[in-house]
C-alpha cells in the first residue's frame, strides 16, 4: 500500500507542477496518465481482498469421520472453510495415498481429488514428516491451522502452537462436521 500511496502523491505533484508552472503544459501528456495509473494502483490496493490462509494437516483431518481415511472428509473441511471464508491449502504425509486409495499419489492427483489447485496441495517426500512443513507454511502465509493434533515435538521449533485459536479442532459428532473457529487467533496475522 506504501508504494501506490507514494507514487500517487508524485504523480500528483508532477501533474501540478505541468499545470501550474509556466512552459510544462506538454509535460501534462506524461503526468496525466501517470497520475491516473497512480490513483488505479491505490483504489485496487484498498478494494483488494485480503486471503485468510488455513493450511489443513490432511493426513489428521482425513480421518476425523469414523477413524478412517476419507477423501469425502476433506472435501467437506475444505467447502466449510470456503463457506466460513478461508483460502485452505493442504499437506500431507508421503502414505495419504496408499491410506486413502492404496496407492501412491502425488500433489496433482489429491489436488484434483480435493477441487484444489496443485499450488494449494502438497505432499512431503518419503521420510520426512508433514509437521514441520504444516508449521512453516502455516508462519509464512500468517495462516491458522486446522488439526486435532497439539504439536508437542514441534512447540519449540514453533511456539504459535500455544496461542489461543492458532489450531482449528474440529471432528463430527452425530455424523456432522463441527470446527472450532470460536478461539480467536491472538498474535496472527489473521485480518
């Protein structure tokens, strides 16, 4: 937002000065379209929609229905954080495929599954666990997590963890989705 705001209080200037300013009426042909272009960049700056991340920890959630995997479980998470007004993105450990359709899938394959772009999906490698990446990508996108898990290895590494509402609980009762968005995010970047 600093950048428009500046650039529109130069243009604007420089307009004036083309104006006002004896011998630099013609300049008014480059200052003109600067100044609106300037005002254009603040108008979108202020309108835009700012996106409240949540990262969903995928091989958590998968089995909130029943105690065993279900890609339907995630769809519906996912449809309830878009309705609630969230931009979910999802990680999973290496074995979500196996666990959900016996065999191996990657990014691609579960974010066609999940309605997603592949950009919001991913699957860590073999080996390695999805906490770490659930966490760090949480703290890059000042997004909350949804999960049922606390993160005691990882509180740490990450201490946001401990922060009221920064983990998103939810599960079913009597076959129906609830999550707990009530707990507010203290100290996120969450708007």
């Amino acid at each position: 937002m600093k950048t428009p705001v500046f650039l529109l209080i130069v243009s604007s200037i420089a307009l004036g000065g083309t104006l006002f300013l004896a011998g630099f009426s013609e300049f008014v042909l480059v200052t003109g379209p600067c100044f609106i272009a300037s005002l254009v960049l603040v108008l979108r700056a202020l309108t835009k929609h700012q996106r409240r991340w949540v990262i969903l920890d995928g091989s958590n959630v998968m089995h909130w229905r029943d105690g065993t995997p279900q890609i339907e479980t995630l769809q519906e998470v996912i449809r309830e954080l878009q309705a609630a007004g969230y931009s979910p993105g999802v990680v999973f450990d290496a074995n979500a495929g196996y666990l959900l359709s016996g065999a191996y899938q990657n990014d691609g394959a579960l974010a066609k599954a999940l309605g997603l772009s592949e950009e919001r999906v991913m699957v860590v490698p073999k080996g390695s666990p999805a906490d770490p990446a659930i966490l760090t990508a949480a703290r890059d996108l000042g997004a909350r997590v949804v999960t049922n898990d606390r993160y005691r290895d990882w509180a740490e590494q990450h201490p946001e963890i401990h922060q009221p509402g920064y983990l998103i609980k939810g599960g079913y009762k009597a076959g129906k989705l609830w999550l707990n968005f009530d707990e507010p995010a203290k100290k996120s970047k969450i708007r």
